[in-house]
C-alpha cells in the first residue's frame, strides 16, 4: 500500500494505491494549518478503507511547490517519518 501525498495549487489529496491501482483519495484545501490537518487526514482516511498504519508501505510526496515553503516541509517531514517507521518495522 502506498499513500501519495500531493500539493497542487493549495490543495492536499491524498491518495491511496494498492499495487500501483488508486483504491482512495480525500482533500483539503491547505489553510496553513497542515501540521494540524494532515496526520488526522491521513488517519481518517485509513480508517475509512478499513487499513492500519502498518499497512503503508511507502509514502511520497508530490508538490508544484519548492523546499522553501513551510506546507511542503511539513509533508516531507511526515513522509521521511512514516518511511524511518516503516524501514525500523521491517
């Protein structure tokens, strides 16, 4: 399972892919608040599709925006923590 984080245009999605096949996706306008929306996103998001976090295997993050940008920052430090979580399971 892998969950795809994407930026584009102030909008999050979300998206879930199951051997490279979407299985879901949500959204939500980035208000500058993702550090309080994104992890509650993503968990509800799992919830609803009956999976764990233990069943993310990898986590990317897509965006149309640069390093310099705090929404971006935030997404990559979400990604670069949930693949450590992920690469210390296996």
């Amino acid at each position: 399972m892998k969950l795809i984080i994407k930026i584009k245009a102030k909008k999050i999605i979300l998206s879930l892919y199951r051997k490279n096949k979407l299985l879901d996706e949500a959204s939500f306008l980035d208000e500058r608040n993702l550090s309080e929306k994104l992890l509650p996103a993503i968990d509800k998001l799992l919830q609803k599709n009956q999976l764990a976090t233990a069943d993310i295997q990898k986590v990317e993050v897509k965006s149309d925006i640069g390093e310099p940008f705090t929404t971006y920052r935030i997404a990559k430090s979400v990604e670069k923590a949930f693949n450590w979580a992920i690469s210390v399971d296996n």
